[in-house]
C-alpha cells in the first residue's frame, strides 16, 4: 500500500506554527515511507477564505521548505463531485433533506436546555419505518443530513492517543449540504479523503470530536479507513493555547524574527516527539528517525529559551554565503551597503557564533561597514585622558605594516603595550570604541584585519 498523507489548512488566516508541525509530521511520515504528500485547501467557508491567506500558506509551505507532492487541490474546485456524493447518499437511505426553519431549531434548543437535555437536533425530519414526517413547508429550502446510527460505538486505533472510543448517541444527524445545496466542512473532507486515497490523517487533536462524524459517512459510503492519528496541541509559556494577541504563531512573525526555517522545524519536531536525548538535527534525520509511535499524547509548552538556543546552533552550522544572502537585505534597511567594504561572508564567518537570530547577525556586522556613534558611557571610561594620542601612536605603528593581516596587527600588541606601560585591555578597549563604536567584538586583530588599513586609520586618526 502506498502512504499517503495530507495537510489541508483552510485558508481564513495567516500559516500558524501549530499548522506547520502538522504538515511537518504529515510531510516526515509520508517521506519516510516513500509515499505521497498532498497539500489540499480546504476554503468552503467561503465568507472568511481569502486569496490572501491562500497566498499566506504556500508561501509559509514555500519558507519552510515542505514540499508537497500533489496539489494544490482546492475544495471549491469541487462542488460537482460533493453534490454527486450526496445524491448518492440521499438514494442509498444514508442521508434525508431537513426543513427546519432556523426559528424551529431556536426553539428546540431552548426547550431542551430548559429541560436540562443537552441541545441536539431531535431528528423530526428522519425517515423511520412507520413514521409519519411533518408537511413540507412551502418556500423551504431544506439542507441535507446524515442518517448517523442511533446506536453503537465509533471506535478506531488512534496512532498517536491509542483506542477511542465514541457512542453514536452521542452524535448528531450532521448537516452535509446547506439549503442553497453548498457542502458542509465535515463532509467534504470525508471525500476528499476518499477520492484523494489518503491512507493517514495526521491532524491537530482539535479534530477529535470531527472524527466519529467522518468514519460514519466513510463507512456509508462503503469507503476504506485512513489510520487517524492526532497530535496534541502546542501550549505558551505560560501553559495557555498559543494566540495571535499573546504570541508570535505565523510563520510570518519567525521569518521577521530573524528565525531560519529549519531551526523552526527543528523545534517545531521536538515539540511532542523525540529521538533520545537529540536536540539539534537536521530533516534528513529527522525523517529517518521519526515515528508516529514516538509522539506523545500530551500537549507541548513551547520554551522560547530553547528555541532561540537551537535557532543559534543553526546560524553557526549554516552556510556563509546563505547567512549572507539573508543579511544583505537586513543591512540596507538600515542604510549599510554591505558591498562597500569587507566580503560580508568573511565578516559572518567571525560573528555569526555570537548570535542567536538572523536580526542580530545584521546587527553585529553592521560596524564593519560603517563606525556606530558610542555610547557616552563608553568614551568617558575609554577615550578619557591620554588615551585618544595613545590610540594615534598606535595607528603610526599600524600604518607602518606592510602585511595587514590579524597575526601581524595582533604582533603589535604586547610590544606597544610595554612601550606605553599599560594592559591589553587599555588598547583593546579604546580601539573597539574608536574603530567600531562598541566594546563588544570578537578579537579586535581579526576585526581590524577585515575592516581594512586604510579605513582602520581612518576611524582612528578620525
């Protein structure tokens, strides 16, 4: 049997970072078995779908770097084949038209709730052996409903929460199509399924409850079962449901952040799921390694702490000339033309283990490129009494180097030094301050090296 999996994100907002670890999970799973991946749109909700947020969740598939083997198939694109499903129903005895009036249900609900039942249709319209149905009203238009068993159990082997177990008495007669005969979300799916031969359903546990309503139709409609597996949610730091307001959840908001995609991936992996004591690892791992039995049931706090530290293990491990690629357009935002100066893939090679996101990369090489204003603070501690000549003596020895490189300038160091009674600390630090603003830098030899002579001097001599 070939794997096949699916992500099917309905298009009414922004790619959530909970809807990238499913596509992740469904991605790695379907690779791992040399299946098949499926991207499918579900936009039948046809008030809030947007163009937009289409455009939002290939491009956030696109940034991660989920490739999708099929699709992408839009549920649109396919009303034919639903209303064909549902005469089917309809002719089978699976499905009945319901032509209560929206006033009706109120009423229903009210004198159920009154009563102290839990609120459900109550099933006035579903043919019965014996029964006498109400008159059709004139000017109706009726929607269609599921005939769901009124007994028994939904029960299936889910591959991440284990057996599950449903009552049908506990269920609805659904509404498939509404009354201008559009589908509804639960039955579309159940087809798509279907036609699109998806073999695992690898989705968030929010999906649960959905999933007794979408056996039973599967099972009408003499269709084969997927394996359903669900995956826990992803809670904040603080143990709530991650939201827009409180927190950064579109994948959109990392990229802005500084964030590489597969740093997100990589966290997104461990977040319920786990090889041991593996932290860091790349998706050719990840997909040799993963399993389904490997995921846990429990929901997952995301640590940001831990994020930022593995989005830095994968700055260090990335390659230059990528890092540089990512940081040229950071630099000209801020007014740096990274062109005008050292090869900015030199200059990330010295910086980049000192940093934990791609915005404070930009941030550190930015003084290569051009001197910071100090800070106040700075300057008194550093630049106060003799120190600013000190610095120009020294820039006469620098200029007399006919070899600019960091071992040459660093062989200055301990003979000027001596020559002017002080420590290294009392050349290093005014230095940094003169030649890049800051105090903070990786060693100044190997930054003065790359920032280059003439500029060198130029920023010392002022």
């Amino acid at each position: 049997m070939m794997i096949r999996t699916r992500f099917a994100p309905s298009p009414t907002g922004y790619l959530h970072i909970g809807g990238v670890r499913t596509a992740l999970f469904s991605w790695a799973f379907a690779r791992k078995n040399k299946g098949v991946f499926v991207l499918r749109i579900e936009d039948t909700d046809l008030e809030r779908s947007t163009p937009e947020s289409v455009k939002a969740i290939l491009d956030g598939m696109h940034w991660v770097g989920l490739d999708y083997d099929e699709g992408p198939f839009y549920q649109t694109h396919r009303f034919d084949r639903y209303k064909e499903v549902i005469q089917q129903l309809l002719a089978s005895g699976h499905a009945y038209h319901c032509y209560c009036s929206k006033e009706e249900l109120e009423t229903m609900r009210a004198e159920q709730e009154a009563r102290g039942e839990k609120p459900r249709y109550d099933r006035r319209w579903r043919p019965e052996a014996g029964k006498t149905l109400p008159a059709i009203p004139e000017g109706v238009q009726p929607v269609v409903r599921f005939k769901t068993p009124l007994s028994g159990v939904v029960a299936w082997d889910d591959a991440v929460k284990g057996r599950i177990e449903i009552s049908n008495e506990e269920l609805d007669d659904l509404i498939i199509a509404r009354p201008d005969g559009s589908p509804t979300y639960n039955f579309c799916v159940v087809v798509d399924d279907w036609d699109m031969r998806i073999t695992h359903v690898i989705r968030g546990d929010d999906h649960v409850n959905n999933t007794p309503r979408q056996i039973n139709i599967l099972q009408a409609l003499n269709a084969p079962l997927p394996v359903y597996g669900h995956l826990p949610m992803i809670l904040n730091e603080d143990g709530q449901k991650m939201s827009k307001r409180r927190d950064a959840v579109s994948v959109v908001d990392y990229a802005d952040k500084g964030i590489l995609p597969e740093a997100l991936l990589n966290y997104l992996a461990r977040l319920g799921w786990g090889h041991g004591d593996d932290e860091f690892f790349t998706m050719e791992q990840f997909v040799e390694w993963f399993t389904l039995e490997a995921v846990s049931p429990s929901a997952s706090r995301f640590n940001h702490e831990k994020f930022m530290w593995l989005n830095a293990q994968h700055i260090k491990a990335a390659d230059n000339a990528r890092l540089a690629e990512l940081i040229a357009p950071r630099l000209a935002a801020a007014g740096i033309e990274a062109a005008n100066g050292p090869a900015l893939t030199d200059v990330i090679a010295l910086v980049k283990d000192r940093v934990q996101d791609l915005n404070a990369l930009a941030v550190e090489a930015d003084y290569f490129y051009q001197k910071r204003q100090p800070a106040a603070a700075d300057v008194e501690k550093h630049l106060a009494g003799d120190a600013v000549a000190r610095m120009g003596r020294f820039a006469d020895r620098l200029a007399a180097l006919e070899a600019w490189t960091a071992e040459s300038i660093h062989e200055l160091f301990k003979p000027f030094c001596a020559d002017e009674g002080i420590k290294m600390g009392q050349l290093g630090m005014p230095l940094r301050v003169l030649v890049c603003g800051t105090t903070q830098t990786p060693s100044v030899d190997a930054v003065l090296a790359l920032i280059g002579k003439e500029e060198v001097l130029r920023r010392i001599r002022g």
